[in-house]
C-alpha cells in the first residue's frame, strides 16, 4: 500500500472516531428552574418556610447552597452547602428551618447545582426578604430641624422649611409650607423610607395649622412607594378660611417600604402658611400576625393554579383571608389585584382565570375587624404552555352500514372524549327549516398523550340526504372545543319508485310511499276513472329520500282511483280501490 492511500485511510478513521464522539458524548444537565419562592420574593416566615424548585432530566445527584451571604452562595462555598445530595438523592425542595431561624427583613440567597457523570450547571443566584417586624414605631417632632425629610418643589423651587414656632400647639419646632415663591402645581415634602410589610396597618396622627389667603387651597397628607414619582392620598382639606389647630388621627394601610409626605396643589398665591408638627405612626400593641407558608402549584394538565396558605394569628375578630395576585415574579411592577376573598373554611383556592405560559405571584392577608394582617410570603406560580388536544384530521366516509367518521389526535392532554354531533343539511329550495346540531354519540378519549391516537365512529341512523358532522371535544373539567365541520352526501336510494298503496282495498284512508334518488319538486294527485282531479296529495319540493303520506277519502264513492307520482319529467301512476 502506497503512503498516499494510507494517509487517506488514517484521515478517514480519525474522522469516523471524531465523529462517533460528538454523537455519543454526554450532555450535563440543565440548571434547576422554576423556583416557588421566585428572585425578589418578600414577606417569607422567619420559620417553617419551604423552598421548592424543579429539577431538569439527566440529573443524578443536586446540591443546595444557602446564606445571607451572597458571595458564599455566588461561589459555591461549601461551607453554606446545605444539602448534598451525592450519589443518587435528588431534592426538590429545602426547609430553611434547617438553617436555623431567620432574621428579621433580611435578604437570602440560595442556589441549587444539578450533577451528573458528565458534570454540573447551577441555577441563578435567587433570593428572597424575610418578613418585617410587623410591630413599628415612628415619631417626627421636628424639635430641631427637618429629621431628614425631603423637599420636592416644582422646577426645584422650595416653600418648605423648618420653623422653630408653635403655631399647630405643640412643641417649638415645625415644617412649614409658604406660599413665596409663587407657582402652580404640586409641592411635597416628604421623609426618608419607612420600612414596614406590605398591607400593615398603621395608625397616624398629626398636628397641623393652615393659615389660609383666599380662593380654595387643597393641601393634604400621603404616601408614596417609589420615592414620590406617584403618592396616595390619605387626607387632604380644601379650605376656604383658617383651619386648626387641630390633630389629625386615622389608621392607614400601606404598600410595604414607603415615605409619608404633606403636599399643596394649586396656585400658591391663594395660601399664607401650612404648619405640620408631631408626626406619630405605629402598629397595635397585639397586631396580627399574617399568613405563612403560602404555596403556588401550576397544573400540568390545565391552565390552573391552587394556592394554600396557613393561618396567622390574631388577638380577636379574624373572618377570613384576601388573595392578591399579579403578573410576573416578584421583583416585576405589575401591581397586584384581589382575586379571592375566602371564610375561614380550607384555605385553599383554586385560580382558573390564568392563561398558559404565564408567570404569576402571589400573597394572602388576614382580614380582621378592626385591622387586616400585613401581607405573608410572596409565592410564583409558572402556568405552562399546556399540549392542547390536537386534531391533524377528521373525515367521513359512505359505507354499506351508514357514514363512518374517523379522526386522528397528535397530541392529547386532559381530554375525556368527544361527543359526535350531526346535521342534516335542507336545501334551500325547501320550505322546511334547516335541522339543529344533534348529539348521535360519544366516544372516550386517551386522558393525556404526546403519542398519536386514532377514533372512529359509524352513524348508522342516516337516510339519503346530505349530513354534516362535527366532533365536541371535551375536557375532564367540562371545557370544551369543536372541531371542523365534515359533510357527506347519502345517496341510498337509486332509483325512482311509486309503491303500492296499503291498505287496498281501504274504507276510508290508506297510505302512500314513494322514494326519489334525487331533490326535486313532487306532485301526487288522485283521479277517478275519467280522468277528472279528485285531490291533492303532496305537492312541494322534497329531498331525496323514503316518504309516506296518508290519504283520506271519506267524501268520495266507493270505486276505482288513481294516484300519480310527477317528479320533473317523471310521472309514475298505480290504482288503487275504495270501497265503502
């Protein structure tokens, strides 16, 4: 063997070896997903909290890491390796009282490492907020200047400042409002950010006094979640004198971390001054404590998810609970709406007003006479995109029995079966209505398949006339689609025929049949011997197909008739006989 052809049969192993290895070599598994306590997450227990998570195929073994310390968990380290599932255990879910208890409003991070013979991924670092001290206190007194509240005119101009003054009949010190320099707009000043739960209730109180000028000024109280882009009113006053000084008392709910703030609206040239003094919120000395341990389960069937929740505790007056839901995980700025308010009754609902591949969170509170809970813990559910019942095909077809109707599923989830639906199609040069879908049958279905299925279904109850079919799919919850309508046209009969009447002879009324392969205009009438009409049968336009009539002869003589048939150019005549 020459080296040239050597070289060439070299060349052409090493390139079946190459290739063998690429189709042969092993993939490591895919990063852990989905997690309920989704990056973002707030309001989790201090205890009893579980994380869960899903786990990719191709795993053999995973490990979970877990600290407040995020650059541990960002690294690997193994000293906040909490679970280590090697050789074979693979874990779906970690309860933080393993950890130990948490600490108030803290943020964790955890990450799950999936592992097999041919290496690892890890998740994204995910996180969550430990629940805040539901029990607070906050005192401004401005005793000695603005305790860092924040001053947000229009085009930066400031009618803010602090007073050493008593004019709100309180302690000297005060924030003051000043109608110099003048403008037109919204003006706030507003605090640093108050940290609080979301949903808590609070009870404010202040003092205030607003020396007013002239027209209707509008000042007020709010509070803002997002450093005063947008504020919430909680008070406000339209004056048309001086008013105060006076104390201001009520019992607000707010949307988590927020800043409160006082403001004026409108043209400042109508106000002299607004005072505001001793600025006072907290929580009952027994506030409740909220729900815990709030889950989110997707269906993999149907777009649905089941949220249960265990109860919190309160001192007295607890009648039931408040689910929210917003789209997307926690960190997103949807906002949340009620979906539900439930009784104290199992604390469970079931969400079906969900689309697939969607992302939802959720939180529950209390509701209390007097004062709700706060917010619990914050839980995401992952709706999937759902393998819908996929029909590639459905036909109809003529057979010595009737019409055979077969039909083919590329996929199926859910599905119960189908009940098959007919019609029977009128011409439009007939003067009967047109026939309304029927159920002729069910057939049941194959629940959940990725594989191809295949149905069929003989109507055997059809006569010659034109049919349409269709099929009604239907879940096992009751939700139901149709399918394409297929038509078939029945042509049993093949030929034109005028039967016998029966009985004959007959005294006084007797029946008439006669069958027509095709739709057409038809006339039977009666003759006597002579030729002469002597009545009308039928005389309107039928489809093809069997008819019987009956005809009654109670005011004609006994003797011999005759009946005929005209269809078009077809005329069939028999004879019958009366006798009386």
């Amino acid at each position: 063997m020459n080296t040239r052809a050597l070289t060439l049969i070299v060349t052409i192993i090493s390139l079946m070896v190459l290739n063998f290895s690429a189709h042969t070599k092993a993939q490591v598994p895919d990063p852990a997903f989905n997690p309920m306590t989704a990056p973002g997450a707030k309001g989790i227990s201090l205890n009893g909290h579980i994380l869960y998570w899903n786990n990719s195929s191709g795993t053999t073994y995973n490990e979970v890491y877990f600290s407040p310390d995020s650059l541990l968990v960002a690294n690997l380290d193994t000293s906040v390796k909490v679970k280590n599932g090697y050789p074979s255990t693979i874990f779906n879910s970690f309860n933080v009282s393993e950890f130990g208890v948490l600490q108030w409003y803290t943020k964790y991070f955890w990450r799950v490492v999936e592992h097999n013979s041919s290496g690892s991924s890890s998740s994204v670092l995910w996180n969550f907020t430990s629940v805040q001290s539901y029990i607070l206190g906050y005192d401004f007194n401005f005793n000695t200047g603005l305790d860092g509240w924040q001053i947000i005119g229009p085009q930066g101009i400031s009618n803010w400042y602090w007073s050493n003054s008593t004019h709100t009949n309180s302690q000297p010190g005060e924030i003051v409002f000043r109608w110099d320099p003048v403008f037109i707009g919204d003006s706030y000043i507003m605090s640093g950010e108050l940290l609080a739960p979301a949903g808590l209730n609070l009870g404010l109180s202040f003092n205030f006094y607003e020396d007013w000028w002239s027209d209707t000024v509008i000042v007020g109280c709010g509070i803002t979640s997002d450093n005063g882009s947008t504020w919430s009113t909680v008070w406000d006053l339209h004056a048309t004198g001086n008013v105060g000084p006076e104390m201001v008392i009520m019992e607000i709910e707010v949307p988590g971390n927020f800043r409160i703030g006082f403001f004026y609206t409108g043209n400042s040239d109508f106000i002299d001054f607004l005072y505001v003094d001793n600025i006072i919120m907290g929580t009952a000395l027994t506030p409740a404590t909220p729900p815990y341990f709030l889950q989110a389960n997707a269906s993999d069937s149907i777009p649905k998810v089941i949220v249960s929740w265990e109860p919190g505790g309160a001192p007295s007056g607890l009648y039931g609970y408040e689910l929210q839901r917003k789209i997307g995980l926690p960190s997103s700025n949807n906002p949340f709406i009620t979906v539900a308010t439930t009784d104290l009754g199992p604390r469970i609902f079931e969400d079906y007003n969900v689309v697939q591949n969607q992302t939802y969170t959720y939180r529950v509170k209390s509701l209390i006479i007097g004062a709700d809970s706060h917010y619990g813990n914050e839980a995401t559910a992952y709706v999937p995109a759902i393998v819908p019942v996929e029909l590639v095909s459905f036909n109809a077809n003529i057979i010595e029995a009737g019409v055979n109707l077969n039909w083919t599923t590329a996929t199926e989830t859910n599905n119960r079966g189908f009940d098959v639906e007919r019609k029977r199609v009128v011409s439009l040069q007939s003067s009967v209505s047109n026939t309304e879908w029927e159920r002729i049958g069910f057939v049941e279905g194959r629940g959940t398949s990725t594989e191809a299925q295949t149905y069929s279904f003989v109507d055997e109850e059809v006569s010659s006339g034109k049919y349409q079919f269709r099929l009604k799919q239907i879940d096992f919850d009751g939700s139901y689609e149709y399918s394409n309508v297929v038509e078939v046209d029945v042509n049993l009969i093949t030929e034109f025929l005028l039967e016998q009447n029966y009985p004959n002879p007959f005294n006084p009324t007797t029946k008439i049949s006669w069958q027509l392969p095709v739709g057409s205009y038809q006339t039977i009438k009666v003759y006597d011997v002579l030729g002469n009409e002597v009545a009308t049968v039928a005389d309107e336009y039928r489809e093809a197909g069997k008819y019987e009539i009956e005809f009654e002869a109670g005011n004609l003589s006994s003797g011999v008739y005759y009946y005929q048939l005209l269809s078009g150019d077809l005329l069939l005549t028999k004879k019958m006989l009366l006798l009386k």
